[in-house]
C-alpha cells in the first residue's frame, strides 16, 4: 500500500537520486545532487516522493518560475511501473503547482522517448509548437 506523497527531505537525497539513474534520467551535463539540493532549497521548488513502506516507489521534481509550472525528473521505479504510480504524481505535481498560482505546466521530453510522450498525451499534456534553445553557463 502507497503512503500519501509528501515533500522529500534533505536525508531522501540518496533514495531519490538512485530511483533518477536506475529510471535513466540523469545525464553527464546536470549533477543530481545540486539539482535535488536546489529544488529542495527553493521556495518555489520541490521534490514530492511516494513510498510503499520502506520502498522509494517514485517521485517527481516542480517548481514554478513566477509564470509556468515545471515538471522534472518523473520516475517511478521500474519494478513499480504500470500501477498508477506516474499519474499519481503527476496529479501531485499539477495540485502542487494549482496551489502557488501556475497558469500552465510544462514539461520536456526527447523527441524519441514515445513511451514518455505517450504517457504524458494520455494525461492530457499536448506538444506545445515551440523550440527550447538552450547554453551552457559553465565555464
């Protein structure tokens, strides 16, 4: 049986980061770390996690910038899948985000992840016509 999601803490940050690589969601580029540090250190961010007893079963990253929600690193954990556990979050993750005022959440997917793409379109989440640029700011 799930326990209610709630809002990871500071001692999560193993149990989180692990779910993230065993989900494939980390690249070389974006250390883990900080990027749970800061979304736990930020007053518009968070990380909210769902546990079946001692068992990380998944959790998702989300912060709103002031004008769109955002969702990060939603992963479930692999011998979890197909139980309702990623929709449960993403409901978690949108009330989140409804309770600080968002107008629109987002998110960004590879272009040839259909499985994710899929999951998300089911969820009612539609291909915005837009490009992300992006740069570095590393030196």
């Amino acid at each position: 049986m799930s326990e209610p999601i709630c809002e990871a803490r500071a001692d999560d940050a193993a149990a989180v980061i692990e779910l993230w690589e065993a989900c494939g969601l980390t690249r070389p580029w974006n250390d883990p770390r900080r990027d749970f540090a800061l979304a736990l250190d930020g007053a518009t961010s968070t990380v909210l996690i769902l546990r079946q007893g001692d068992i990380l079963a998944g959790s998702v990253m989300v912060g709103f910038d002031g004008h769109r929600g955002w969702i990060y690193y939603l992963a479930v954990a692999p011998a979890r899948r197909l139980h309702g556990h990623g929709r449960e979050l993403m409901a978690a993750a949108e009330a989140w985000l409804r309770g600080r005022g968002a107008p629109k959440m987002q998110l960004m997917v590879r272009d040839g992840n259909a499985a994710a793409l899929g999951f998300y379109a089911a969820l009612g989440l539609e291909r915005q016509d837009v490009v992300t640029l992006g740069k570095f700011l590393k030196d």
